[in-house]
C-alpha cells in the first residue's frame, strides 16, 4: 500500500482502552514514547488489533491512524 504520510512510527500496542463507541490503542514507539490514537469500534474489529501486536502509527496533521 502506498500513502503519501511520511510521520510513520513502528510499535507494539501496549494498551487497548474500549468505550461505548470508541477505542483508545496505545502504540510504544521506543524511547520512552507513546503515541494515543482513538479509532471505531468497527475499525479495532476489522484490524484484529490487540495487546501485543506490532503496528505502524501514521501520523497526518491532527490525525493517528493505525496500520497493521
């Protein structure tokens, strides 16, 4: 897959907080960092996403977006 985001930042999820809507995933980039990003329900279901797994955080102005 192409994109044109070049803030592109290789982790593993540390945390996985489920709302009523909403899921906050909490990406380890190394360092001493973290990235947050709030993502859909339906998106965290579609990604198969979980503590653990090692996923790329992309960062486009005000939006984080998670890729696995």
């Amino acid at each position: 897959m192409k994109l044109s985001v070049r803030n592109q930042f290789k982790g593993k999820i540390v945390d996985i907080s489920e709302g009523d809507v909403v899921v906050k995933v909490t990406v380890d980039i190394g360092g001493g960092n973290k990235i947050v990003s709030v993502i859909t329900k339906d998106a965290e279901n579609d990604l198969g996403l979980k503590v653990g797994d090692s996923v790329t955080a992309l960062v486009k102005s005000t939006s984080v977006m998670i890729e696995k």
